[in-house]
C-alpha cells in the first residue's frame, strides 16, 4: 500500500466519524424486562427479545420458603441457558428472618437491593436513608460471603429510586454498590406525548442523578394501558430508549411484561410490543 493510499483511508475513517450522530452512545445499552417469575414463562422472555429478565425474590412466594427458593432457582437457571440475564429485586418480602442468606447462592450476577426505597407505596421497601445505607453495606458483605464457590463478586445495584428527588441520595453511603438504578414514571421523552403530560423530563431526570457518579440503570419505566394507547406507547418506547441511551444509561427495563404481574401494565399483542421486540433487538 502506498502513502498516498494510506491516507486515503485515513480521510475516509475521519470523514466517516465526522458524520456520526452528535449522541451517539459510548455503549450498547441492554435492554430487558420486568416479569414475575411464577407466572411468566423463559419463553415469553425470549419473544420480546429481552437481554436481562428483572424480578422479585419473595421469601413467601410458598408456604415453604424453601420451595420459593428453588422456584426461583429454576426460573434464573432457565434464564441462563437461554442466554438472558437475571437481574434479582430484594425488597421487604424477600427474608423470611435477619439472617436467611438464600438469595446469595441464586446463579446471578446482578442483584438489586431497596425497591423504591424513597417513597411510600404497595410494592415500595420504604427506607430512610440511614437504613437504606443498612442495607447496602449489609448486602455487599452478605451476597459476596454466601456467593456459590468460583463464581465473580455480585454487581450491586441501589435502588431504583421512584420520587426524581436525587438529593434524598446524598445521605446514603453509596461506597458498597457497583450503579444506582431510578424509575422514571410520568417523565416526558423530550416533550413527548405533550408538554403538559406528567412531570419532568426524562433526560433531565437522568443527569441530575449522574451528580452521584454512579452508573445509572433504569429498572422501570412504563405508562398505564390508559394512560396511553398501542400507538402511543409505541412512540414512547422508542423515543425513551433513544434518550436513554444517549445519556449512557446501563440497562433500560420496560415494566412489565404481563399484565399478571400488574393489571394496569402489560406488553399486549399490538404496535407496543413490536416496538418493544424491534428496539431489544438491534441493541441484543
């Protein structure tokens, strides 16, 4: 090759970073779902084209707690071979005492602990953040402690925080946990539906809680089936998982994938779970 060819090429890899979108994402952000482990199926999973699988670990999923445990087992094994990845949620209903260290030895990587710590709700592990702090120390110790033999140190995710008041952070100790996680409910995706719909702005949302130098997961975001229809929630899809990715968020998770898991949620058949599949799978 001569120099002159050389350079050629040179001009031509210049010309062609030069044309790149201005946000283009450092990374290929992974896309998943939420689901509820004893009524969806691995199948299911797989059919929206999800790369993580998120769900709850309930002490209480069964009378006996030691079914509930192998219930699970099975579900994230399952999940495993067939190349998505459980991402497990600790919340209130997770121990069955002070001391149960189950959990730990499920194959997974990815653990969540305080499922929207920072409000008061039905399916919120309300903390304050002196508590909140508690926890995570405590699971960073317990889940590397009990993690099966030869397997990696867990990645530890706080959170999702479900208010969009990034400063109740402030008082809690992040040191023990690998990212922090929000849920983005009623945030416009860069004025989308209409300017006057929820309140906030979900790009926004994200940089105010990138001040906690932590990488950011979203690991909920969703609309109610009347909040929006097919189409709409479509359009919403997309567009939030286009700002998300150009923020440089980790992981973005759709809640939820049946409407078993919540009655007002649910990737029906129709224009919402194309887009859903379509995004998952350009970004797999």
């Amino acid at each position: 090759m001569t120099a002159v060819e050389e350079l050629e090429i040179r001009v031509k890899a210049i010309e062609q970073f030069l044309q790149m979108p201005q946000h283009a994402p450092a990374h290929r952000m992974y896309v998943g779902i939420n689901a509820d482990a004893a009524t969806v199926r691995v199948s299911e999973v797989l059919e929206v084209g999800a790369r993580f699988c998120r769900f709850p670990v309930w002490a209480d999923l069964f009378t006996d707690r030691v079914q509930s445990f192998r219930a699970y087992e099975r579900f994230a094994a399952e999940l495993f071979t067939a190349h998505v990845e459980p991402l497990i949620v600790c919340d209130g209903r997770s121990w069955a005492n002070d001391d149960y260290p189950v959990w730990a030895r499920l194959p997974v990587h990815y653990v969540q602990m305080g499922n929207e710590w920072d409000i008061l709700g039905m399916s919120s592990f309300t903390q304050s953040a002196k508590q909140f702090s508690a926890d995570l120390a405590w699971a960073r110790a317990w889940f590397d402690y009990h993690r099966p033999d030869a397997t990696p140190k867990r990645y530890l995710i706080a959170g999702g925080a479900a208010s969009g008041h990034e400063w109740l952070l402030n008082d809690v100790d992040l040191t023990p946990v690998d990212a922090i996680a929000v849920h983005p409910y009623g945030q416009r995706a860069d004025g989308y539906p209409t300017a006057g719909w929820g309140h906030g702005e979900l790009r926004d949302l994200i940089r105010r809680y990138k001040i906690h130098h932590k990488p950011v997961w979203v690991t909920e975001f969703g609309v109610q089936d009347n909040e929006m229809d097919q189409a709409e929630q479509a359009e919403y899809i997309r567009r939030c998982l286009t700002i998300m990715e150009e923020e440089g968020v980790i992981g973005a998770f759709w809640y939820c994938l049946s409407p078993l898991m919540h009655p007002l949620y649910g990737l029906d058949q129709g224009p919402a779970l194309e887009a859903f599949r379509e995004e998952a799978l350009r970004r797999a």
